[in-house]
C-alpha cells in the first residue's frame, strides 16, 4: 500500500536516466513543466466532468479525497 520507496542506488541510476531523458529533450527544444502527481479529487472532476474513468480515486489518512491522474 502507499507509494513505492527507492533503494539509493536505483534511486541514483533513475535519477542519472531521467537526466539523460531531459536533456536530450531539451536539446530538440522541449520546454519543461512540473505537474503534481496527485490532486484533490475535486480539482480532476473539474477538468475531466463526471467520467471517472479518467482518474484512479484514493483517500489519504486523514479522509481527504485525492486523485490520480489517467496519464500518471
């Protein structure tokens, strides 16, 4: 249950591959953006309406509802 931990040492080999990735994006001029993983569930039904098909529902400890967005 939860989200998934790293060892350091896949940590640092996924670290150097997403290094690599980005890079080579921004080379062919990619423009970077920061998205949040999970959102308030409000927040997704607002952009996606009533098909929750487009996100994966889940409640934290203190019962607030979060969401996953379909392309996370």
């Amino acid at each position: 249950q939860g989200t998934r931990d790293h060892a350091p040492a896949q940590a640092a080999l996924r670290d150097r591959l997403l290094s690599a990735v980005v890079s080579c994006f921004k080379r062919h001029g990619a423009a970077a953006i920061d998205t949040p993983v999970l959102e308030l569930r409000e927040t997704l039904m607002g952009k996606y309406g009533e098909d929750t098909k487009l996100i994966y529902e889940l409640q934290d400890q203190g019962g607030e509802l979060l969401a996953l967005r379909y392309d996370l």
